[in-house]
C-alpha cells in the first residue's frame, strides 16, 4: 500500500484577517460536470499507518459526485461533511470510524499536506448541525501528486473513534495550494442540502457554508466519506494471510533471474511484509522482504514501476544450475503467517541468445550476414528461422463494448440508460480478457469459452471474469488481479493458457508476440477511457514522425481503432483520441500445443568462429516485413529464444543506379543492367528488384531508357 511520509504535526491556523481577505480574493472557482469514464479512471491513494483498520462500509458513496468545483481551492484550510452511517448501512450503531475520504482533482504534479478529524454534530438550529468538539485527529502525511487526474484520497485516523449518531468528517489541507496546479474538490448536485458542506481557512471569519454563503455557493454538498465497520468496540478480526505465487509458475525454467511476483487474497489490511525465500535440500535462505502491496489500476499515480502486488526481483548468476524451491510468507501484525512453494529449475548461464545484426526494427537488404551473441559455454547449437509479416496484418479480434456489461444486477446491459454506466465503465479488463479468449475460441480452442459442455456466451464470460478480477469491488482491474484471475480460469478449463506478462513493451514486442508467436495480446495503458485494451493487427512500417500504425480493440468504444504507437524511453506509447499514453504492461495468452510455421535459414552447431549465419534470399519483395527467429539449445536440452521484425530496404545500403558494386553510378552500370534484363546476366547486386531504375514495380527496357537519361542528366536519380 502506499506509506507516505509521516509528519505528526497538528493543523494550526495562524492567518490574519487581511490575509484572509487576500486568500478569499484569489478564488476563481470553476465547475465541470463530470461522467463516470471519469469516476471509473481515478487513482486510488489509500494511506496505510501503523495501525489496524478494517473497512467494511463506505458513508457517502462517490457515485453522488456530479460536479468538479475548480479553482477554491488554495490550501491551508479545513473542509468539513456531516455524515450519517444509517443512510450507507443497516444498524449502524455504535460506529467505529477508521478513515476519511476526500477525492481531489490535479491539473499537474504537485505535493499536498493532509490530515483528517471526526468531530460531534451540534444543533445550533434544527435541521442544521454545526461543527463541534472533535473527537479524534489523525497525524499529518505528505502525499505527492505524480501526475494530472482524479485522485481518491483515504487517510486513516490514528485510532478507530466510535460514533453514536451523525458526524463531522474534516479533511484539512496543510501547506498552501498552487491555484495553477488547478485543485479541484468533487460536488454533488443539491443546491438545497445546506449545514453540511462546511469550508473554514481563518479563525476569525470562522466556518462558512460552501452552498450559503457572500462568496460563491457550490452547486452541491462537498463529496467527503467516510469509512468504517459497524458494531463499535472491538474491531473484527481480520482473516488470516493467503498468498499464492504467481510467477515464475511451478515446474518452470528460470534463466539467470527472475522477478517472484506473489499474490496476497485473503483481503486482510494489516499483512507486516511478505517474504521471499529459496530453498536447497530443505535449508532456506531469505532473499529479501516487500512491505509495500500496491495493487494500483492502470494508469494510476502509483504505477510508476508497474508491478503490483508483492514482489522480489532475483538474479540467481551466482548458483549452481538444478531444481530448487522457492517459498513466499505472508506475516501479519498479529504474527500469524502463511507460505506457499514452487519448484522451479534455475539455469544461472542460460543459452539465451540475442541476435545483434542486423538491430531490431532495423532495414536489412539481400545478403545479410546475421550475428547472435549467447554466453552460455555448454551451447549444442543455434537455428535460425524466417517469417513474413503481413503487409496490413489482422489476428480477427470480435471488438466488444464493456459497456453492456457489468450493470446494478449483474446482467448483460438491456439497452436502459439508467443502468448504464454504473458498472460497465470500469470493465475493460474482463472485456479485454473476453475478446481475447474469443480469438482463442474461433481458433478451435472452444473449452476455454464453454462451461459444463455448453458455449457461454459472451455476457456469461465477461461476469464470470469480472468475478475472478474482483473488478466491481476495486471499480477496475489491477494487473494482480487479471493476472491471477487468468491463471485460475486457465486452470479450470481443458486446454490451460500460456501466460506472458512484461512490464513497458516496445512495439517490436507487440508485433512480434501477436503477429509472429499468434498469442493474444492485452495492454494496460490506463486514462484512456479503457484500462485494457486487446491488440488486433499492424499495417506497414515506420510513419514519417517516427511511429508505428497499431490496430486495437478499445472496449470503451466497442469498435477496432487505428491509432499510432511509439516507442519512447525504455518502453512504448498509445496515442488515442490525440493524446500519448504510455504502454504500462503486455499481457499475452497463448494455448500450450498452438504451432506456428517457419522456415529454417540454417543452424550452427560450431561457435569456434561465433555464432552467425550468411542468408542471401532472392524472393523478398522491398519495403516488407520479416521476422528472424533464433532458437538455442545447450546440452541439457534447456532452450530460449530470441525474435527481431525487420524491414527489407535495399536503398539504404547501395548507391542508387550502382549495379556492380564497385560505388559508383557510371556506363558499367549500364552495360551490366543491360546484361541482366536482355541477356539473363547476373542481377545487381543486392537483388533483382535493384533493376527497376523507373520505379515502376518491373524491370525491362524501359529501365534502360531512363538508366541512360539518368547518365545524360536528362532524367532523376534511379529508384534503387
């Protein structure tokens, strides 16, 4: 979870009047109504102290926010909600309240200092409660922005307070507020609910009422909630640890390193740390510990290094190679501890190769020589594999809009605008999974959709994945969670699923796991109206600005888009809908006997002189696609493998109208051009494709004519 810094610092105000007047003066609020793609796109930024809480019910539900209240915010000031627990929940009383919500929205980076308080309602007047002695404080956080969106705020009180009735939820705002950064507070829309919205920023002019007051009136109550468990007293006892590992899988071949990724499901809040282990002839050595469980969405402020959930990364270079045990430990605060092991074979210097000639997404033109690097000294050997891409590529992804799905009863959406959106806003993982579990289907991999020897359909699919992601109780799909969620589906069906996952994919990884390996590709992205999206194809090459044509089904529009994808730093972007987001992970799923067709170039078995293979095919068509493929073997049988995609371009590496290959364009070029298309003689070097000097997709006598044009400067440079 995240644990921002603690300050443990009171909020004082210390403001004079004329500095009051001064701050009431630079508030130029502003409203925006707001839909729930919005509400279902926020990040979660839950606090978590040192002490136990346990969250049952929620005062104040999100989904009555109907407007963004821009520009009153300034900082240093106290906002105030009186809330009732018998509107959320049945019995309420006595109350234990644990933590207190504020959603704010961010044009930009910044930092804020929070705290939160419960105070008593007071009756000054009837019907209209006032602010009174306050009940419990909590300790002052530092909670960084990282970047622009909605944020849903949870701060937890130092101690549970029990309430008795109705009370006051405040949320104070310690540091001053830069009004470029555009804060924004979240309203509701009754413009009658007065004496519940409270807004103070100065002692001396004291509470005003947000919807009455000589400044400017909100057009609702302020969106504050609160979260706690009914009964007061004790707090429940939460449920002990579960963890499960998720990755590498049991029985797997890691090579030289591997990040364990673990799984803690027991829904408990007060898990200490999760630990990692491996173990040897039954001792176990402890590579390390997590303490930080961040389950983020895509796209949220948290997801700065995409892992989610719990996990270690292990470089094992420093073993012997063979089977060993792997075991994660989920300890609480109350010591109790749960483990779970896999074995997995461990190879420290695996046969990987990695072709480095040519580079990855690179031209290459007919006699290429291709260079492979691979460390590994007990090597058998190396083969090497060609596959055409597809010029306008499609895998034939069934596009669906998540929102059908996912409304108040759990039903396929009926075509009512009320229930739309309630649920089905925040479904694109379960969409997603559903579209590429269908491609499966179409290939002939039917049990994966059908249940009980009966075909679902795809409304039965989607709620059942829905289920296993816990997408309605976390309003969206974590990358934990579908992963997991993934796992447990392919375990249950006839023909288990293949899972890959990377973190910040490139566009060659794209291509190469959809188009080359044929699995199903998901992206996270997040902020783009879908969390999820299924990849469908590519079409040509390199566009003029540098990016990539892409194919995706956006389950926030129910339809396939073209869009432009680019690699940028360590990994890739989006663009949809005119804006660039970046790719967060690949997911991708393939079926276990699925065989895909290559041509052997070559193998080599003699790594005396490295590994390398001469290739000179004579059929490639120029400006295509390839994909090259090595595939190596050590003499345990332990393989790995390595693909680049490449395009077919001779003109960047002869000299246009240079048939000969001595580096210039002269008469013996004509003679041997002349030679090649009226006497069958040899063809240019660099193929017969050279030959068309015209450009006009054909080689004969013509080329002669503008060839020699060319010599008398009567005619442009030739085509090749």
């Amino acid at each position: 979870m995240f644990r921002p810094a603690k300050i443990v610092v009171l909020p004082v105000f210390v403001l004079s009047f004329a500095s009051t007047l001064y701050a009431a003066s630079q508030r130029q609020p502003r409203i925006h109504q707001i839909d729930s793609a919005t509400i279902a796109n926020k990040s979660e930024l839950r606090i978590e102290n040192d002490v136990t809480t346990t969250t049952t019910h929620h005062i104040n539900p999100l989904k009555n926010a109907v407007w963004r209240v821009d520009g009153w915010v300034t900082g240093s000031e106290l906002y105030k909600a009186y809330l009732d627990p018998s509107e959320s929940c049945q019995d309420p009383y006595p109350f234990s309240v644990t933590e207190i919500n504020m959603p704010m929205y961010f044009t930009g980076p910044t930092v804020i200092y929070v705290s939160v308080d419960v105070e008593d309602a007071f009756y000054s007047a009837p019907y209209c409660p006032w602010p009174d002695s306050v009940l419990a404080i909590s300790s002052d956080y530092a909670i960084p922005i990282a970047k622009a969106g909605l944020y849903d705020i949870w701060v937890p009180l130092d101690q549970a307070v029990v309430v008795n009735g109705p009370f006051f939820a405040g949320f104070f705002i310690g540091n001053a507020v830069d009004s470029s950064t555009g804060v924004g507070v979240l309203a509701g829309n009754d413009p009658s609910a007065l004496c519940r919205s409270y807004n103070i920023w100065d002692e001396q002019i004291g509470f005003i009422d947000l919807l009455n007051n000589p400044l400017w009136s909100f057009p609702g109550e302020l969106v504050i909630r609160a979260g706690g468990y009914p009964g007061g007293g004790d707090r429940p006892t939460p449920p002990e640890p579960k963890v499960t590992i998720l990755s590498p899988c049991d029985g797997q071949q890691v090579l030289r390193e591997a990040n364990i990724w673990a799984h803690e499901s027991s829904g408990t809040d007060i898990i200490e740390y999760v630990s990692f282990e491996y173990g040897v002839s039954g001792e176990f050595i402890e590579l390390g510990r997590d303490y930080n469980n961040v389950r983020p969405l895509p796209g949220s402020a948290e997801n700065s290094d995409f892992s989610g959930g719990y996990n270690f990364q292990w470089n094992f270079s420093h073993l012997e190679e063979g089977t060993i045990t792997l075991r994660v430990t989920a300890c609480d605060t109350l010591g109790r501890c749960a483990s779970d092991e896999i074995s997995v074979y461990v190879e420290p210097t695996p046969p990987t190769p990695r072709i480095i000639a040519p580079a990855n997404t690179g031209d290459f033109c007919s006699e290429v020589d291709i260079l492979i690097s691979c460390a590994d000294e007990d090597l058998r050997g190396i083969s090497l594999y060609h596959k055409k891409a597809v010029g306008d590529f499609s895998a034939g992804i069934q596009p669906l809009d998540q929102a059908h799905y996912g409304d108040v009863n759990g039903n396929p959406h009926d075509g009512n605008s009320v229930e739309r959106g309630e649920f089905g806003n925040c479904y694109s993982g379960p969409v997603a999974v559903a579209m590429a579990l269908g491609l499966w289907y179409n290939r002939g991999y039917i049990s994966l959709i059908d249940t009980e020897s009966k075909t679902a359909t795809f409304d039965i699919l989607v709620e059942e994945l829905a289920t296993r992601f816990l997408t309605r109780q976390k309003s969206g799909t974590s990358h934990e969670y579908l992963y997991r969620g993934l796992l447990d589906y392919g375990a249950g069906h006839d023909e288990p699923l293949t899972l890959e996952r990377c973190c910040r994919p490139d566009y060659a990884t794209l291509r190469i796991k959809l188009e080359e390996e044929q699995k199903a590709v998901l992206l996270a992205t997040g902020e783009t109206g879908a969390d999820w999206l299924a990849v469908d194809g590519f079409s040509g090459w390199k566009q003029d600005d540098g990016s990539y044509l892409v194919s995706i089904a956006n389950p926030a529009t129910g339809k396939i888009e073209w869009c432009a994808v680019r690699d940028y730093g360590a990994g890739s972007q989006l663009k949809l809908a005119g804006v660039w987001h970046p790719v967060e992970a690949l997911v991708s799923i393939g079926a276990t006997d699925w065989h895909v067709n290559r041509q052997l170039i070559g193998t080599d078995t003699d790594q005396s002189d490295g590994w390398s293979f001469y290739w000179t095919p004579d059929d490639l068509e120029t400006s295509t696609r390839h994909f090259i493929r090595a595939e190596s073997i050590d003499n345990t049988g332990i393989k790995h493998h390595n693909t680049v995609v490449l395009n077919y371009d001779c003109s960047t590496f002869f000299i246009p109208g240079d048939y000969n290959g001595d580096g210039a364009a002269s008469i013996i070029d004509l003679l041997y051009l002349s030679e090649f298309i009226m006497n069958d003689g040899p063809q240019p070097v660099g193929g017969a494709l050279r030959a068309d000097a015209n450009g006009d997709s054909r080689s004969n006598i013509t080329d002669l004519v503008f060839y020699i044009n060319y010599l008398y400067g009567d005619a442009g440079s030739p085509a090749h």
